[in-house]
C-alpha cells in the first residue's frame, strides 16, 4: 500500500502570512509589520510577502518530508473571509468561503 505524503499549502494577503497543513492546522504564521518580517523601518509589498511566505513553506515541507502545493492569496471580507481561486502548483484550484 502507498503512503500518501503530508501537504503544506501557504495563504498569504496585506497582513502577512500563513503556512498550514492542507486540513487546516498551522505550522506558521507571520505578519506585515517591522517586528514580524524583521524589515524595520518599511511597509513591506505585498510581492515580498508572497516570497517570503513560498520560502517558508517550502523550508517547512522539506524538513518535515511533505508535499508543498503552493501559496495562494487571501482577500479578506467584512463578514468573513473568502481566498480567492489561485492555482496551487499541482493543477488543481480552490476556493473557501467562511462567514
């Protein structure tokens, strides 16, 4: 019988960053701000909160021996959130919606 491997997802937005199991369970998690992203003294672009957040995640799923599927961009909501449809890097998409 074939083992199936662990999958590490990455969500990321304007506040920062998330690094979880594909069920949910976070393994990391980061924010925007001079403290978190250790970039003091500047706004950090979205762009580079993308990098750092595939980096991480990929660091994470190396060590652990899993599967990373890619980083997809979260857009908050007012009455909850909803993460937009991006590909995950396995051909695959998905959206969730949470309210």
């Amino acid at each position: 019988m074939k083992r199936t491997k662990m999958t590490i997802i990455g969500e990321y937005n304007e506040d920062g960053y998330v690094v979880m199991m594909a069920d949910g369970k976070v393994l990391h998690s980061a924010g925007a701000n001079a403290v978190d992203s250790h970039a003091p003294g500047r706004d950090v672009s979205l762009a580079t909160i993308r990098r750092w957040c595939i980096k991480t995640g990929k660091e994470i799923a190396k060590e652990i021996g899993a599967v990373w599927c890619g980083a997809e961009r979260k857009e908050y909501k007012s009455s909850g959130f909803r993460t937009s449809v991006r590909n995950t890097g396995v051909g695959r998409k998905r959206t969730v919606t949470k309210q």
